[in-house]
C-alpha cells in the first residue's frame, strides 16, 4: 500500500506543471470569436405510470433528457448549406 502511495505521489508531482502555475493559480481559456453565434436546444421528458398485473403491482418511471449546441463560426457556410436545392 504505502509503495502504491509514493508510485502516486510522484506520479501527481510530475503532473502537476500540466494543471497549475508554480503560485497555485490556473487559467480558464474559452476561445471564442465575438462574431460567433450559438445557438443550446435542450429537452427533457419523464413518464410515470402505475402496472398491475394481478396481486403484483409496480410503479414504472422513465425519462430521457437531450442538449444540442449549434456553433456558427463568421465567415462559414451554414451546416445544412448543401442539403436543400431550390428545383
């Protein structure tokens, strides 16, 4: 346990220039272009219900839950611009 324990140690001291400046601080980078548009679509749904089946019965819940981000860089073509065709 205790040579699993400085296998770790080390491992983590030898990481850590990855994660932190040598004050202890850290940075959050988020590039994004001021002109960029994005667009979150998010969904969520949930049933519930109650089976009887004789002398046996159960409560039944469900659900799901969905998130989509759209990101439309300046300048790029829209994502569907080669799907539709006027005809």
């Amino acid at each position: 346990m205790a040579a699993r324990m400085r296998r770790y140690a080390r491992a983590v001291a030898d990481c850590s220039f990855l994660l932190f400046a040598p004050d202890g601080g850290y940075d959050i980078y988020d590039y994004r272009d001021p002109g960029e548009l994005r667009i979150d679509a998010q969904a969520e749904a949930l049933v519930t219900g109650h089976i009887k089946t004789g002398s046996i019965s159960q409560d039944v819940t469900g659900g799901g839950e969905l998130f989509l981000r759209s990101v439309q860089q300046p300048g790029a073509p829209p994502a569907n611009a080669g799907l539709y065709r006027a005809g």
